[in-house]
C-alpha cells in the first residue's frame, strides 16, 4: 500500500514538472555546449562518484549506504527551479537540466546501483535487475513529466491558469513524502543520523560548490553557474525514496525501508543549507536584475 501511495505521488510531482516544460527546454541545453557538458558532468559523473567516495571515506555500508548511492542518481525537479529562481540564476537553463536529467535517470540509476551495490551490500544477497527497475523508474518519473509537456502542448491555457497551483501542490507533495518517510523510520532516523547526517551534509555541501567550481572552470555566465550549481546539490528526494521503497524485501504496509531514508533526510538539509547559498546569489553585484525565463507553464 505504502508503495503504491508513494508511487503516486511521484507520478503527481513529475506530471507537475511536465506541465512546467516546453519542447524547447530539452533543446536548449544543446545549443549551449558548455552549460551541456557541465550539467552533465555535475549530475551524471561527479554526482555518484563523489557519494561513493563519501562513503568509503566515512565507512558506510549496507541499506543506508545504498540509499545514498539511490540519492546521487536523482535528478533535480520543480523546487530546485523555485530555489534557482530565488538564488537570480538562470531559470531556463535549471529547466533544461531538470528535463533532460528527468528522462536519463531510468537508465543511468539502475546501471550505478548494479555497480555499487555489491560493493556496499557485500553480505547480501540484491535482487537487482537492470531491465525491470529501469521500466519501473521509467514508469513513474519519465512519463509523467511526457505527458505533462503533451498537455502543456495541448492545453496551453489550462496550463497557464494552473501553473502555480501545481506547482504548490508539487511542493506539497515533496513535503509530505520526506515527512511521512522520516515519521514511519523515526526510529532508524534517530539511530542513524550521526552515522549518515555528516555524509549527506557534506555531499550537499560538496557538491553545490563542485558545481560553483565547473561553472567557473568553463567560464559559464554567473546566472548559469547558480543553476548549476544548484542543479548539483539540490535533488529530486522523492526518487530516492520511491526507489528505496522499490528495492527493499522487508517493505511492510505501513512502514519504509532504510534504502529510502538517506533521501528524506537529504531531503531536509538541503533544504536548511539553500538558503544561506540563496541569500549569498542574491547579494552578488554581478547578478544583474534582468528578468529571467520563468517557467512556462
């Protein structure tokens, strides 16, 4: 039941995004070669092997361990556009990212877990297959973000008119998802947050100013390098919880696996960590006040 409640909300979020996007958003990145390659670097490479080396350095293994790696594989999604636009960057370009990492994580996340998994699960025994778990994945998180662009297409005024209500509801639902997983794992949140708070704070950490750092090394515009890195250190949590809840044997009715808990907590310190980060983007001089691309739904 749980996952069934879980899915659901993530095929809502998804369609939420969907509606927020145009065609164009999947093209625009290509047509900027350097923002291209430095978005996926960030998420893509950089992303996963930096939690794995995480991992190792604090000497993490087993479900939570797996469950950071779940994390490192998620894309962005609606908030991390809300957050990019509150920081004054490029809102367009985070669009790009969000869709563009939104229809590759079907294949990219379950291609990176079958890889570390049995590094950090070495006592046991992961029923991992590639195929099914990219479908499933694919099921939830990329076609819903189709069929809302379908719709957007379709029902341009609809989508007008409801934009900002769903992207509330978007938001809503995030919240409501990282709340209900830390409430039924308080137990393990509480015995496990000196274990696996110091790795994902410093994951987050890490990775906002890796995204800074290639941003500058590519010589991208300041906006762009905020939606970078952005894009780089705020993730789709809901992913990773919906995952989690997808790998784990001992899924009960009324309570989630640990695979899914390091993207709720995540999930909260992200949250807590962007603001200083958007209060520091705003007082930069270089930003300047020219309108950004809003989202176009």
């Amino acid at each position: 039941m749980i996952e069934l409640v879980l899915s659901v909300g993530l095929a809502l979020i998804m369609l939420s995004l969907g509606l927020s996007l145009q065609p164009t958003d999947f093209s625009r990145a290509l047509g900027q070669p350097r923002a291209l390659m430095g978005g996926a670097v960030a998420q893509l490479i950089l992303l996963p092997l930096v939690a794995f080396a995480l991992l190792r350095l604090f000497g993490l293994n087993g479900d939570l361990a797996l469950g950071v790696m779940i994390l490192s594989c998620c894309p962005g999604g609606i908030t991390s556009n809300v957050m990019t636009r509150l920081s004054r960057g490029d809102v367009a370009l985070s669009i790009s990212y969000t869709a563009l990492a939104s229809l590759v994580t079907a294949f990219t996340l379950p291609v990176v877990l079958s890889l570390t998994a049995p590094l950090l699960l070495p006592s046991q025994t992961l029923e991992l297959s590639i195929l099914p778990l990219s479908l499933k994945v694919f099921s939830i998180s990329t076609v819903p973000v189709m069929i809302g662009v379908w719709i957007a297409q379709q029902a341009p005024g609809f989508c007008k008119r409801n934009r900002q209500k769903a992207e509330q509801l978007a938001n809503l639902l995030f919240v409501l998802i990282v709340a209900g997983t830390l409430i039924s794992q308080w137990s393990v949140f509480t015995s496990n947050l000196k274990t696996i708070g110091p790795t994902l704070l410093a994951l987050n950490l890490l990775m906002l100013a890796i995204g800074l750092s290639l941003g500058n090394l590519l010589t991208m515009p300041t906006e762009q390098t905020t939606s970078l890195s952005i894009e780089a250190g705020f993730q789709n949590g809901t992913v990773g919880i919906v995952v989690g809840s997808l790998l784990g044997p001992d899924l009960m009715q009324s309570q989630l696996n640990s695979f899914s808990l390091p993207s709720a907590v995540y999930g909260v310190l992200m949250t807590v960590t962007i603001i200083p980060f958007i209060a520091w983007r705003r007082s930069l001089p270089s930003l300047a006040a020219s309108p950004q691309a809003e989202i176009n739904c």
